[in-house]
C-alpha cells in the first residue's frame, strides 16, 4: 500500500503542476489583449507565431540552398571547364574511363554459403553428446564461418606530390594548386602532398643545411595547403605528420632496413579511403626515442612510393611464405599508384641542346643516361668556372643571356636574360647556377628510382607550381594571333590524355616563341616547362648514327639489307601489315629497297618501326658517281606502329622524333595518301606539305627552309611521285 499512495501524492503534484503552467500561459495571452493585439485563444495565438517563425527559417534555408547551389554551379563549371580545355580526344576519354570507373566486382555485395561448422576447436566432450546432436545443434556466432565473396573495394588511384619551396609561393598560386588537386580527386585521382620547405639545399655532398625553427615552417606551409584544399570547396585536406619514421642505428627492427620508412599504414589509408588529402611535412620521428628530426622529401616520396606499391622493406621473420604473398598481392590490389608530380619552381628537365629549353616527353629507357650526363656536365662545368676570373665569367654568362635563344633556360639557370652582368653579382650567379643545377638532377633521379618501382603504365610529371594553379582561364585576344582560348592544366590534361601537353615530336617553332620578344606574348602560346616522364621502351637504330652518320651508299662497301640477322624480317612485316591493314609482297619490297635502304628505327618490340631509303631522282644516273650520291633524297618508306599501341605510350612520338633528330637531322620526305587520317599528326611535324597534282598523294618534308632550293624541291617531287607500292594486293592505283 505504501507505493501505490506515493504514486497517488507525486500524481496531484504533477497535475497541479501542469495547472499552474496553463495559468501563466492564459496570463500571457490576456498580457497581448491587453496591448491591442487580437487573440482568439492561448493555443490559436501560439500558432500564428509558430507560423511566422517557420516561414522565416524556411525563407533564410531557401536563401541558403540556393547560394548552395549557385556556389557548386560555379565550382561545377570551373571543373567541367577544366577538364573539357584539356582536349582529350575520343581514344583518350575511353582510355581514362577504363582505368578509373571502378569495377563491377566492387558493386557487389557479400553472399554468404551455408557450411560445417569448423571443428579443429573443438572440446573432448566424451561420451555425452553424440556428433550429430553437437551438429545440429543451434550456433551464436557474429559471422558466418565462411563467406563465398568477400565485399571488393574499388582500387585507390593515388598520385605522390612533390611540392617544393611552398613557402615562397603567394596565396593565389597556393589556392590555384589546392583546386587542381581537388580537381584530380574528381576525376578520380587522389593526391598525397610531401612538402620541401628546404630551400638551403645544398649540391655540397648532398648535405642538408636548415633553419633552426624548421619545423614551425615546415607546419605552417602545411597548414596553408591544407585551408587552400578545404576553401576548394572540392575536396578535403588533413595535416598528417606522424606516419614518417626513421631508423636511428643499423641495428634497427626488421622492418626497417631503409633509414626512412612508414610507421603505421592505417593513418596514411584512412584517409586515402575517405578521399581526404594527407599533407606530410618534412618532418619523421625516430623509432625509439621518438625524436622528430628533419628528413628530406625525397627520401619520403621513395617510401611512400614502396609503401604503396606492396614492396616490403623486409619480411616477417616467422610468416608463412603463401601468407606473404597473399599480404603483399592484398596490398597492391589496394592501390595503384598512377603518378609522381614533382612541383618545383625550376619547372621540368632542363635540355640545353633543345631550343625550348625543357625536355617535352622522356623515355627514361633511352634519355635517362643522356640526360643525367648533360646535367652532371652542367655541375662540372660550373664548378671550374668558380676557379676562372671574373672577367671570364661575365663575358660567357653575358653572351648566354645576350646571344643564346635559349632565353628562358638561361633566365632559369643563370638569373639573367637579355641583361648585362655585374661582375659584384657573379658569385651569386655562380651559386643559383650549381644549386639550381642540382635541384634538376635531384628530381630527374628521383623519378628514375620512383618508376623502376611501378609497373610500366605509372608515370612522373614536372612541372612548376604556377602552372599546376593555372585553373583554364581565358587569355585576352591579341590580333596577328590565335586569339582567345583557355590554358591548359598539365595535371589535368596528363591525367585524362597519359601524355604531355605538347607533343615531343612537334617542332618548337608549333609550340611557341624561341627568341626574346619585347611585345606581350599570350600565355597559351609560351612553352611551358613541364617534361612528362615515363619509363618507356628502348629505342634501337640500325646502324647507329652515334657511331657514323646515315650516308648514301658507296660502290664497294657494304651495306645494310633487311635480311641481316640484327632486323627480325618476320616480326618487320608483321608490323607493317599490322599498322596498314594491307599484306606486304615480301619478295618484291626487298628487291625495291636492296642497296637502297639508309636505315631502320624499332621502338620497343617491334611495337613501332620507320625504314627509310635514299631514292635517286628521275632523270639522274644512279652509278654510284659522287654527283649522283649528292642527289640521293633520304625517304621514309615505312612508318608504322601497331594498332594495340596506336594513340597511347608515345611509339610514333619516339620514333618520329629519332628520325629527325639522330638520323636525318638535315630533312627528309615522304608521301602520304591525301584522304589518310594520319596527315593530320604529318602536318603538324612537317616543315612542309605539298598535294602532287594530278596524283592522290600529298607530299611531306622536314627540311629546313626548302622552298629556297628549288632543284631540292623538284628532285623531292619526282622522288614521291615515282615510288612503286609493293602491296600483295596490286592496288597501284589510289581509292
């Protein structure tokens, strides 16, 4: 009785309670009557103003949705913008959806198999239970004890960035670079950012000086790219800067046989996998005393990039063989690392033999050694001119900047262009040269030791931090010119296209001014320094030109045929074939070009491949005299690429640019059928075409300045108009 009359006594409480409050609520009511305002009633007044203030939250979240809405249109047609400046043709788009739309094996959802319980764990129950009641009997398990299909993430496509000296950029070009990297997480490329703050680098034994408050810096620059990704609107951003650990003693765990190494991965992949941009800082903490230390970024990229890529710095001591593998097969599987971009102020790869300055494409296979020596060259080069006069000095940096059309690698190395130079500045200049110099030979060796890690499809892209904020922005109309059109991104454009802005094949005269100029040129037409690298496929050339150059044949002395064991014929004509679309009359192509042939270019495999011949004119004796040599015209007879690698890894690129370069630098000419679709990429690599009257052939050229010989011109002429096909079909004559 006692709960029941407790109840009743809280009960009353309550009610009157309630009564008391409906009270004050009336008194309210006739508060407003009082002050002229019209209340039909306690519950009618308190709905009205219900009402209103609805109506006004509802006014200021329309208000907001739509600026909501007008902000992502905006940032919608900033991106669709960009990504349509890029160009990609129809080849291209496909090629990018095929390697980025996730696959139809991600979409689907865990099946479950009923089976036997697993019984290794069983208890010795003895003779209690039978095994059929222990069978049969009812499990309380979480999970099914084995599961047909396991859930298959979509694989994580990430690039590696490099971002140099981040401290001596400006709030724009910051902002700019926090947009394209939001922009290539929604084209489905999600970045990781190392920061380089060390801009006291030094190319003195590889030694790294810097400030003593070099951490503050290395994390406010951090902090800064991370509010420039999050104001994109795009994409998020987050400082991470304990995933870094460094190796104290050569007795270091097992794990760690490099110096720097990644700590834990979960802290990288978490927020890789919510599409959040880590941001790492130059910055590690040894392993045991848990010190942080300066670290310089290359070394962060290599092990970020073997994290990555599924390569183990070391084995478990105690793991299952099957079960590394199944570990290391499970991380690679997790993630493609597509690219490594390195933005850095001094842009690509220097190139001194190229009038543009930069190197456009590198087939690191064939242009690594090469371009390495010329930059070590550079380095020596620098280092004896710091034991010359001063008068020395300035006399050859003046005639660089002066007289040198290579203008804007000069400005780059030498900090002068077009300009005389104090002898008070010469020390300077001498010190931006090799540390600049330096700098290129850092990141051309950092790419090289990157890729040699990923498969052959991954790439590098360089470029400076100015032009990775270039957001597609229109430029003004200048007249004489090719008036307005929208820059492009070379990050964008390479992650849709695999390939760099510009052609490497193309003359740089197509790609923009090779002198200084005193008008305002346009952006879109200035070279870019961006030099776009991939490990490529080797480049051989029959004979080498390197060892002799290709000269006409000479009674008496031997000469190439395709019969020779270095040329695999079969594989040759199964090329051509291949690339034509046509069966090749073997027998009667090697009798027309025997004693003819100048040479043959193979790209890779026999993925690509050019044959060119010297061809004697109408009208001129072909026996061998020193007149007739002289009028031989070197010719491209073949130029095929397979059809599996049409369009895509640069073949035609590299064998183009091997013909031009290397084998026949002074001008060649070919013909092509007027209606083939290729004469586009002709025209664009010539120095001159012409359409053979009365003929379905349009003529082609890379001489320089032809026009101005006329006999050159005619014997190029009677040359194209006189070759005979050598198709198994007998068309002779053009569609």
């Amino acid at each position: 009785m006692i709960l029941p009359e407790i109840a009743l006594k809280k009960g009353r409480q309550v009610v009157g309670h309630n009564i008391q409050s409906w009270a004050k609520q009336s008194k309210v009511c006739r508060g407003s009557l009082d002050s002229d305002i019209r209340c039909y009633g306690t519950e009618r007044g308190l709905a009205t103003q219900l009402r209103e203030e609805l109506a006004k939250e509802h006014v200021k979240d329309l208000s907001k949705q739509q600026k909501a809405k007008k902000e992502a249109r905006a940032i919608d047609k900033d991106f669709f913008m960009s990504v349509l400046g890029s160009s990609a043709t129809k080849r291209e788009a496909r090629s990018y959806l095929q390697r980025f739309t996730p696959s139809k094996d991600s979409q689907l959802k865990p099946k479950f198999v009923d089976t036997k319980p697993v019984r290794g764990n069983e208890v010795n129950l003895g003779g209690l239970y039978g095994p059929t009641a222990v069978e049969q009997s009812p499990q309380f398990i979480q999970q099914p004890d084995r599961i047909a299909k396991l859930p298959v993430e979509s694989q994580l496509h990430i690039a590696l960035v490099k971002l140099r000296a981040p401290q001596t950029l400006d709030d724009e070009t910051l902002t700019g670079i926090g947009r394209t990297l939001s922009q290539l997480g929604r084209l489905g490329l999600i970045s990781v950012v190392v920061l380089d703050c060390n801009v006291e680098a030094t190319p003195v034994s590889g030694r790294q000086s810097r400030e003593p408050d070099w951490r503050q810096l290395e994390t406010a620059q951090a902090n800064r790219l991370v509010a420039a990704i999050d104001g994109s609107g795009e994409a998020d951003a987050r400082l991470v800067d304990n995933v870094i650990g460094i190796s104290e003693s050569p007795g270091a765990p097992a794990y760690a046989q490099t110096k720097t190494h990644i700590t834990l991965r979960k802290l990288l992949m978490t927020p890789l996998r919510r599409g959040i941009i880590p941001v790492i800082p130059s910055v590690g903490y040894t392993d045991v005393s848990q010190t942080a230390v300066p670290v310089d970024a290359s070394d962060i990229v290599l092990a970020l990039t073997k994290e990555l890529a599924g390569i183990p710095s070391a084995l478990l001591p105690d793991e299952d063989p099957n079960d590394t593998r199944d570990r290391l097969r499970a991380l690679r599987e997790e993630v493609s690392l597509d690219r490594l971009i390195i933005l850095d102020p001094l842009g690509g790869v220097p190139a001194l033999d190229r009038p543009n300055g930069y190197h456009v494409f590198l087939n690191m296979e064939q242009e690594f050694e090469p371009a390495k020596e010329q930059l070590q060259k550079v380095l020596q080069e620098n280092e004896e001119e710091m034991s010359l006069g001063s008068e020395s000095i300035k006399r050859k940096v003046t005639d660089l900047a002066m007289g040198n059309p290579f203008s804007k690698f000069a400005e780059t190395e030498f900090g002068v262009a077009g300009r005389s130079v104090d002898a008070g500045s010469l020390p300077e200049i001498r010190s931006k040269s090799k540390t600049d110099t330096w700098h290129h030979l850092q990141n051309l060796q950092l790419v090289r030791s990157v890729l040699a890690m990923l498969p052959p499809s991954s790439s590098a892209l360089l470029t400076t931090p100015e032009e990775a904020a270039n957001s597609g922005k229109d430029v003004p109309f200048q007249a004489a010119r090719v008036g307005t059109r929208r820059q492009r991104n070379p990050l964008i454009h390479n992650l849709l296209t695999d390939k760099p802005v510009f052609s490497s094949s193309l003359p740089v005269g197509r790609l923009g001014p090779q002198v200084v100029v005193t008008e305002p040129v346009s952006p879109a037409e200035s070279i870019t320094p961006t030099t776009f690298a991939k490990h490529g496929i080797s480049v051989t050339i029959f004979p080498d030109p390197r060892i002799s150059p290709w000269e006409p044949p000479m009674p008496g002395k031997s000469h190439l045929t395709l019969t020779d064991s270095q040329i695999d014929l079969p594989r040759l004509v199964h090329l051509i074939e291949d690339s034509f679309g046509r069966k090749l009359d073997v027998e009667d192509y090697l009798k027309r070009v025997d004693g003819r042939i100048a040479g043959v270019i193979i790209a890779g495999e026999y993925e690509g491949g050019a044959l060119l011949t010297w061809e004697t004119p109408p009208g001129v004796e072909d026996d061998g005299s020193p007149e007739s040599r002289a009028r031989m015209v070197p010719y491209l007879d073949k130029f095929a690429v397979l059809k599996r690698a049409q369009g895509s890894g640069g073949v035609a690129d590299l064998i183009f640019k091997a013909m031009v370069r290397d084998c026949f630098p002074d001008g060649c000419v070919w013909r092509s059928r007027r209606n083939n679709p290729v004469n586009k990429w002709y025209f664009e690599r010539s120095r001159g075409t012409w359409k053979l009257p009365g003929t379905g052939w349009a003529m082609f050229w890379t001489t320089p300045e032809l026009s101005m010989d006329k006999q050159l011109f005619l014997d190029y002429e009677g040359v194209c108009r006189g070759i005979e096909p050598s198709w198994a079909d007998n068309k002779a004559v053009l569609d």
